[in-house]
C-alpha cells in the first residue's frame, strides 16, 4: 500500500507529515517550520511572520478555541489534526471539518470575524502548533496582499472540504461516508493507524453507536481497514477512495493549485 498523502499537491507529502524531495519556491521557510501554509510564503512574507511565531502544544482532547471567543490568536498546526465542531441547542456536537499542517485555526478573523464560530478540539493525536497573535498577524496581512491571499485561499479549500462533507452526508452510506473521514484523518496523521474511538466516529457521522460498528465492519471485509480497540489501521487507500467517491479529492486538488509548492499550478 502506498503511505504518500494526497492533500498537499504538487509536491505529495509522506504518512509521516514530511515533504517529498522537489524544489520549493522557500526552502528557507520549508527547513525551518512543518506548517505546509507557511512553507509556501516567499522568504520576505515569511519574515514578517517569523519574530513573532510561538510553539505551543495540544494533548488529545484540548480545546483550543470555543465558539463565541474572541480570536485573539492563531495557530498554524505542524502536528496533529483539529477538529472543527459545530453545536445544537441541545448541546449535541457534530464534526464538520479537520484542519492540520497544511493549515490554521483563526481563518474567519482575515474575512472579517472576530470571533470564533466553532469549538475546536484536538483530536487523534498530540498537536504541535506555531500560535500568533492576532494583532501581529493582522499586521503582517496589511503589509503583505501575498500573506493575506495564501490565508483566504486556504479559508477557501476549507470551504469546500466543508461543502464536500455536506453532500457526502447527504448523498452517501455510513461506510461510505466513514471512509472520506478515514481518508481525511490519514491524510494528517504521522502514521497508518489512527486513533479513532467510536465516540470519534459519532461526532463525524451522528448515528448511533452500533450502526459505526457495523460499517466498521464492512470496511473490514472489504480488507480497507483493519479496527483494534480505539484505533484504525488503513490497509487500501485505494478502496476508501473509491468508496469515498467525488466527494474526496476536489479540496486537496484545490490545495495544490493555489496553495501548492510551484507557485505556476
């Protein structure tokens, strides 16, 4: 089974969150943080962010931001994978995107919104994140229109990731649908197995619990995935792919051209 990561583009990404050897238009950039987004800066654009760029840690379960805060901070994730939680009334929560190193958390405070729409959770496995404040980057966007259009792109492919996850639940099975999860996880996770508990797969999918066990299941015979207790382990790619369908793949294509490693794609 092939372990290269498909989000990322141009230049794909290995299982364990390093960049496949090819030229890069910032290797200073690309040698000194893992965080796809701003490996992608030309050196002078990076510069204005560097000074004030702080590593900062997340252990599973950490909120990182709750709905109705105020953004007074950023995080470009270098490790680990954050979920984006939306809520009911009723103080049910369902996932409604992930966010990694090809990304960051604070997206809405560069279209306008200081405050945050969304719980944000650590999710999977440890996180290691380069936090900013949003001072210093609001600065750096107003010096900088290449700073500014790199993070509106990058709130664009989330955009549609987060559209893709809507037609998928509305058009597609449980396995289905637990597979583009899968494959969306694989796609920022340092390894093949992947910490998904069932609790995991009920905030991605809002069914019950035996219904994630029987497509667990399915996904098993079809010899996709292989479930030990709180884990996955991807053993075909290439079958979650097919099962997932059109609703996986358009996002990271749309990663690669605006934000990928040769500025021409």
């Amino acid at each position: 089974m092939s372990t290269m990561i498909a989000f990322g583009g141009g230049a794909p990404f290995s299982a364990n969150g390093g960049a496949a050897n090819e030229g890069s238009a910032n290797d200073g950039a690309d040698a000194m943080v893992g965080n796809r987004l701003l490996a992608s800066l030309a050196p002078q654009d990076f510069a204005l962010l560097a000074p004030h760029l702080e590593p900062v840690s997340f252990a599973v379960g950490d909120v990182i931001t709750r709905a109705g805060d105020p953004i007074d901070s950023l995080c470009f994730f270098e490790q680990g994978i954050a979920g984006i939680l939306d809520s009911l009334e009723d103080d049910r929560r369902y996932a409604v995107g992930l966010v990694g190193a090809e990304g960051f958390i604070g997206w809405p405070l560069v279209m306008g919104e200081d405050r945050s729409p969304y719980d944000v959770t650590m999710r999977a496995e440890h996180g290691q994140a380069l936090r900013i404040s949003a001072r210093a980057l609001m600065d750096a966007v107003d010096r900088s229109p290449a700073i500014r259009l790199a993070l509106l792109r990058f709130a664009h492919v989330f955009m549609r990731q987060m559209g893709r996850t809507i037609v998928s639940s509305l058009a597609h099975s449980i396995e289905r649908r637990m597979a583009r999860w899968i494959l969306l996880y694989h796609d920022r996770v340092q390894a093949d197995e992947i910490c998904m508990t069932h609790e995991e797969f009920r905030l991605m999918l809002g069914v019950r619990r035996s219904s994630v066990t029987d497509a667990l299941h399915r996904l098993e015979e079809d010899q996709a995935i292989r479930a030990v207790r709180a884990r996955v382990l991807v053993q075909d790619r290439d079958k979650l792919m097919a099962l997932a369908g059109d609703t996986y793949g358009q996002p990271e294509q749309d990663y690669a051209r605006l934000l990928g490693r040769d500025p021409t794609r």
